[in-house]
C-alpha cells in the first residue's frame, strides 16, 4: 500500500484535515471549528475539534506520518502538550509532527522549506525557515495585518466618517450593504449592543476593503497599506532574526486574505522585502503539511497534484473558505 499522510491545518475560523497518498491523492478529508488553543474557548476544545476533522479524513484508515500546521502552537510548552495530547487521543502510531501554521504554509509554497511565510487569514501569521534548518516565527506580535485587522480599520473609519472625525469614504456605503445597516449608527449598534455581531463579524468586511482600495478609495488604500507595512516589516524582521537575506529569499503569501483577487496588500507587504520573490496563489497551507510528512517519509509528492485533488470537481469542504489562520 501507498504511504499515506494525514495532514492537519488548524486555525481559528477552521480547522482542516486531510488524507493524502505518494501519488497526490487524495483520500479523505474533513474540517471542523477552531483548532487553536488560544483562541478556542479552551484548549480541549480546540483538541476536539481537530479530533473531529481528523475522524472525517480517517474513516477507517490508517497513516504513516501525522503532520499538525497549527495556529496556537507558539511556545515549547504548547508543542509538548499538543503532541502529547494529539498522538493519546487520535492513536496515532509512527510519525507526528507539529509545527506552527506559518511554517506549515512556507512549505506549501518552498520546495526547500526556506524563506518567509505571511500569512494572512483571520489574524496573520508569520515565520522564517534558514537553510541552515533554524526557524523563528512568534505566535503574537504587537501589530496585526489579517481580516480582523481589516475589517476592523474599515469599520473605524465608517464610524469616524459618519461623526466627521474622518473623511468620508466609500466603504460606508459597502458596509452598510453587508450588514444590512440603516446607517453607520445602527452599524455600530449592531457590532456593540449586548448579544450584538461581535468580532467574527468583522472579518466579513476585509474583502469590502480591499474592493474599495481597489477601486481608489483613499481611505481603504491606506488601511490596505498599512497592513502591508506591517506583516512585510514582521517578515523582514523574522528573516533578521536567523541572518537570513530578503533578497534572493521566497516570500509565500498565502491564507484567505491573500487569496482576494486585489493585489494591493500583497504589492505593500513585498514593498518592505526588497528583493524577495513573491510566491503567491500557490497550493494551500495543508499542502504544506502533506509536504512536511512526506519530506520526512522520505518522498516527494507532486503539490500541484495535491491541490487539484483537493479541489477536484469543487468538492472541497474549505473551497468557500474566507481565511485560514
């Protein structure tokens, strides 16, 4: 029988999971909620739900190697536990391993799994891989440049436009469209009332922002390059880390953010990584993972095969997906 690896992307709007052979295909798969220690409600039940979306893709079926790409995995103590706890409570024998998703997601894009990762999803994730072997990511950094950052931006700059504390901007109108809101006072209301929209609602609003940056709105351009400057500048600053050059050096772009056809916050993050080479829209993040497994497995696996398995006849579960970190 083919090698076989169960691969694992978990973040904080989804958690995915997938069963791939040596040839690329694709066997089973399965999603599931929040796969993130910190930002589900409590460790175990991000353990739950990677426990189910892993079921999904088992079936029946056994692995060679285990690989979990997971946001939340930061600390050494978050490693042990997570391994600790993975391998007990799904079984698994052999091959397991846990990475931190941007790591998984360099690889998706690097065949050497060197380089930078940004990944913007839900929040960002960023991380840096010498070829040396070396890797520096952190879980938490002080600025943010994911969908929650966005949306957020944009939706400050409706309220300070609509209290003339900003200019006016196009987004009001976007908005107000979305979240089918009178005007930007019941918007507000809708977000801060008690048992209002909350923050998962805002991430709904990253894609508006960049259409309306898009389309030449200034205050949506200068959100869209502000979240540049800041996961280009959390780039450069992971690849100083390890003495790694920018230049020469690929930089993967990826997670929901960065698959919007807008162009203008990829052009802003490689604005702060002069002469690094972009790799964007390639396969996704769990691809990276699969990757991983087979790299230690010993075999090399097609990744565009892996990805048009994965998305084969458009049935796959994360297809509609707005983010993946």
């Amino acid at each position: 029988m083919s090698a076989r690896v169960l691969a694992v992307d978990g973040g904080n709007t989804k958690t995915l999971a997938a069963v791939a052979d040596a040839d690329g295909r694709v066997i089973g798969t399965g999603r599931a909620g929040c796969g993130d220690i910190y930002g589900a409600e409590s460790p175990d039940a991000a353990l739950r739900a990677i426990a189910d979306a892993v079921a999904a893709a088992l079936g029946a079926g056994s692995v060679d190697a285990a690989v979990f790409s997971l946001a939340g995995a930061d600390w050494p103590e978050d490693f042990e536990m997570l391994e600790r706890e993975l391998r007990a409570r799904l079984g698994l024998p052999g091959v397991v391993i846990v990475v931190n998703d941007a790591l998984g997601a360099l690889r998706s894009g690097s065949p050497d799994w060197t380089g930078m990762s940004v990944v913007s999803g839900t929040h960002n994730a960023i991380g840096a891989r010498h070829p040396d072997g070396r890797v520096f990511h952190l879980g938490w950094w002080p600025d943010g440049g994911g969908a929650r950052d966005l949306g957020s931006g944009g939706l400050r700059a409706v309220y300070r436009a609509e209290m003339g504390l900003g200019p006016p901007t196009a987004l009001t109108e976007r908005a107000l469209a979305l979240y089918g809101a009178a005007d930007p006072i019941a918007l507000l209301y809708a977000f801060t009332r008690r048992g209002g929209l909350g923050q998962s609602g805002v991430d709904r609003f990253a894609a508006g922002v960049l259409d309306a940056a898009d389309e030449g709105d200034a205050v949506a351009e200068a959100i869209v390059a502000g979240a540049g400057r800041v996961l280009g500048g959390q780039a450069r600053a992971s690849a100083a880390r390890l003495d790694l050059p920018v230049a020469g050096s690929r930089v993967v772009l990826t997670g929901g953010v960065f698959g919007h056809p807008s162009d203008a916050l990829a052009d802003a993050t490689m604005a702060e990584l002069p002469g690094g080479v972009a790799v964007r829209h390639g396969p996704p993040p769990v691809v990276g993972a699969h990757l991983l497994g087979f790299d230690r497995l010993g075999l090399q696996v097609d990744p565009g095969a892996l990805s048009q398995s994965l998305d084969e006849g458009g049935r796959s579960p994360w297809a509609a997906s707005a983010s993946t970190t």
